[in-house]
C-alpha cells in the first residue's frame, strides 16, 4: 500500500514537473512572437503568414505520429497558441481594419462636424419595414404583449418561419427545428457557442463577413481563411477545403450569396461541399440572409437533409427590419433545444411584441418582393455605371452588394475609402473582410439610384 501511494506521488511530481516545463517554454514562445512582431512591422510584412502556419502545422502532426500523441489534443493546443501570437503581435502592430461600423463612425462624426455624406457602408435597407408590420408592433405593446415568453420564440411564429422556409426550399420543416434569435448576428454567436469547443478549428471562405471570425476567437477557436478571388469570378474550390481539413476542423462556414462579393454557391458547389463535410464529420453553418436578393438561382443547405448543418437567416434585410433583431437558425431537434438553452442564460427571449410583428411581416409578401426588385434594379444600374468607370467589377450575382477592384497601382482600398470620405461618399474597404481584398471596395445598394450613381461618379473622379 505504501509502495502504491510513493509511486503514485513520484508520478504526479513527474506530472507536475512536466507541466512546468510546458509553462516555461510558453513564455519563452510568447517573447518570440513579440520579436517577431516587431520585425514584421519593420518589414512591412502582413500580420497573418498562412504559409508559415501550415509549416508548423505540418511539423507539429509529424512530431505527434513520431511520438504516438493525438494530433487532436494537440491541434488545439497549437491553434490556441497561434490565435495567442495573433493577438499579441496586433496590438504591437496596431492592425485593426476599416469595419462597416468603424467607417459608419467616422461619417456619423462628419455629419455632426457639418458634412453631408451618403451612407453606401451599412447593410441596411432604405425602404423600412412593411406599414403593417410597424402597426403590429404599437399595437401588440399597447395589447400587454410585453411579457417573457419561450427562450425558443413564440410557438406561432416557429410555425409560421417552419412553413415559410419549407416553402421557399421544398423541404419540410417542423417548428421545434426552429429557433428564434436576436438577429442573424444571435444565430451565429449560439451556433458556433453550441459547437465549439476550445481550439477548434473552423473554415470561413473569404473574403468573410468580420463578426464570423470575432465570435470563433472569442469562444476560444481558430478561423482558417479559404481565398476565393474575383479573377475566377469567386468560384469556390472544394478540393482546397478538404485539404485545408485536419483532426481539430469542427466546421465550416458558408454564406451564400456572399457579402461583400454577392457569390451564390452552385448546386453542384453546394453538394460537393455537403459530401466532403459528411465524410470528414465536419458540420456546417450556412448563412444565406441574402437568399431573397439571389439574381442567379440559389441553393439552400437545406436541399440536403442529410447534412450535418445549422442553417441561418433573418428577417433585417428581406423586410427591411434591421432594427426589430429578428433572426432564426434551422438545425435538428436536439441542437435547437441546446441554442435555445444557451439564448435563455443570455437574454432570456426576444420580445414578445417584435415576435409578433415579425409573425405578420411573413404575410408582406407584396412588399418582401417589391424590395427585391427594387434591390435588383440597383444593383444592375450600378454594375452598368461602374463597368463604364475605372473599376473591375464582376456581374452580380445577387443584388445587395458590390465588391468592386480598384487599380492599385493609383492606391489602395483603404486609401481610397478615407479620400472618398472627405468628399462625402462613405464605402467599407475590402481589407475589412480580409488583407488580400485590399485593393477591393464594397458598395452597399441602400440607396435610391439617383444617389448611387451620384456616389459612383465622384468614385471616378476620385480614382483620377
């Protein structure tokens, strides 16, 4: 007996020191990553090398096959090393990109300072929400409906969202597969908060929507970036996210049609990602907001049931209700029950009166199609206006965006972006949804026509 408890203590020292020596060589590794922050800046180099990560990655699985260790564990372990030196070296090298929400800051400063400035940055429609849906709304508070009510939303309204979706994507859909949630933005943050575990890795195609790769770091996973680019019209390579697959890839994440490109997957796209993700047990979020502004035909994830998917709209852009925060996420039984879980410890529900505005806006069908054609129509005006500029832009393939390429040998995005703003015209830079896209700009179609064209023109002048 006490030949067992010496040698189980001589183990746990064994541990300890162990431990230790992990701890030691951590800070050794965190004083290298600042050094090689600081030549970085001195070189001017971008803060992320995807080449050199996948070197380390590579020597790091071979390391664990040699010594018989879970190359799992240990990629997380390393993504959550990596994610550490990101961070650190950003703050030494001050990298904080020209966010919609940044740019929308400094124009809201100029306006105060006097400034006229047409807004072409934030995704929000023009037109508002449906005039029924506004009255639902004062008359639902003045009603009493103000109360708490289910974490999952209001069984009327998942019922009407199950019967609009099945409609839209010829597939049924059961109400308790339906959560409601506070916004597109709610859905991703409980979608990724339900799936993840620490040192995941999740693949985002870029160029990628920021919040998608904020909320994965911040629940303590890794983003990996799979580049399209315009010269093949954004056209996505299957076999590159297989290879980009490892023991710690979690999920993928698609948006389709894309912002800022405004790409829409192909069916046959859509179902080669839905074969590799199954083989691999990788499951996938799809983000599809913009489905309604789809020019070309666009294909759901939810034309295959088979998948192991979460998928995710809103009710801010179709109709026009940005504000009201209406989002909702497709999933299986027992994922919805643990969203819906998880909603309930964060904010208990969404309001019981925006529920049932929302409930009546399904029924705007009018409107609902009166503002896509009106988002085509200006996207296609537009695409005409800029093809005649100095502008590469590709034809849209959705209509709520454009993501236009800028010669930069003139100059950058971001350059580009801060003198159009001191001439009143406010666009996002396309190194917002990441440093490749620098040379790109993304113009938002939430304006009348007449004002986007005025936008377009002193975009010209200002390229020279």
């Amino acid at each position: 007996m006490t030949t067992d408890i010496y040698s189980l203590e001589t183990l746990r020292r064994q541990v300890l020191g162990a431990t230790r020596e992990i701890i030691r060589q951590i800070g050794i590794r965190q004083s290298i990553v600042k050094e090689i922050a600081l030549e970085k800046k001195r070189q001017g180099l971008p803060l992320i090398d995807r080449a050199a990560e996948a070197r380390l990655r590579s020597d790091i699985i071979n390391k664990c096959k040699h010594h018989g260790v879970s190359e799992g564990i240990v990629l997380r372990i390393l993504n959550n090393l990596i994610e550490h030196a990101i961070n650190a070296q950003s703050s030494v090298m001050d990298e904080r990109p020209l966010s919609p929400a940044r740019m929308n800051t400094i124009a809201k400063k100029l306006e105060m300072d006097g400034q006229q400035v047409i807004h072409l940055e934030i995704g929000e429609p023009d037109f508002g929400p449906p005039t029924k849906v506004k009255t639902t709304a004062s008359r639902s508070i003045a009603g009493g409906a103000s109360h708490y009510c289910h974490e999952a939303g209001i069984h009327s309204l998942r019922e009407a969202l199950a019967q609009h979706i099945g409609t839209s994507h010829a597939r049924e859909v059961e109400s308790d597969e339906v959560l409601v949630t506070l916004g597109a933005r709610g859905a991703i943050w409980l979608s990724l908060m339900s799936a993840l575990r620490p040192g995941d890795e999740v693949l985002l195609i870029g160029p990628s929507y920021p919040p998608y790769g904020s909320c994965i770091r911040a629940l303590g996973g890794k983003p990996t970036f799979i580049e399209t680019h315009a010269h093949n019209e954004w056209q996505l390579d299957v076999d590159i996210i297989e290879e980009a697959m490892n023991e710690s890839t979690s999920l993928l994440v698609l948006n389709t049609p894309s912002n800022p490109t405004g790409h829409v997957l192909t069916r046959d796209e859509m179902q080669d990602i839905v074969a590799v993700t199954q083989e691999r047990g990788v499951s996938v979020i799809s983000d599809e907001v913009y489905s309604d502004f789809s020019i070309v035909p666009h294909t759901s994830i939810l034309e295959f049931p088979g998948s192991e998917s979460d998928y995710i709209s809103s009710m801010s852009k179709s109709f026009g209700m940005t504000g009201f925060r209406i989002g909702y996420v497709v999933s299986s039984r027992e994922r919805i029950k643990r969203m819906a879980q998880l909603q309930g410890m964060m904010v208990t529900c969404v309001p019981e009166f925006i529920q049932i505005a929302a409930r009546e806006a399904l029924s705007c069908i009018d409107e609902r199609l009166s503002y896509k054609r009106l988002m085509k129509e200006r996207v296609l005006a537009s695409y005409k206006l800029l093809s005649r500029s100095k502008f590469n832009v590709g034809e849209p393939q959705s209509s709520f965006y454009l993501f236009p390429r800028i010669d930069t040998t003139i100059m950058n995005g971001d350059t580009f972006v801060m003198k159009l703003l001191e001439r009143g015209i406010c666009v996002t830079p396309g190194s917002a949804y990441g440093k490749r896209y620098v040379d790109h700009i993304r113009i938002a179609m939430t304006q009348p026509i007449d004002t986007i064209a005025q936008a377009i023109n002193i975009m010209d002048e200002v390229v020279g």
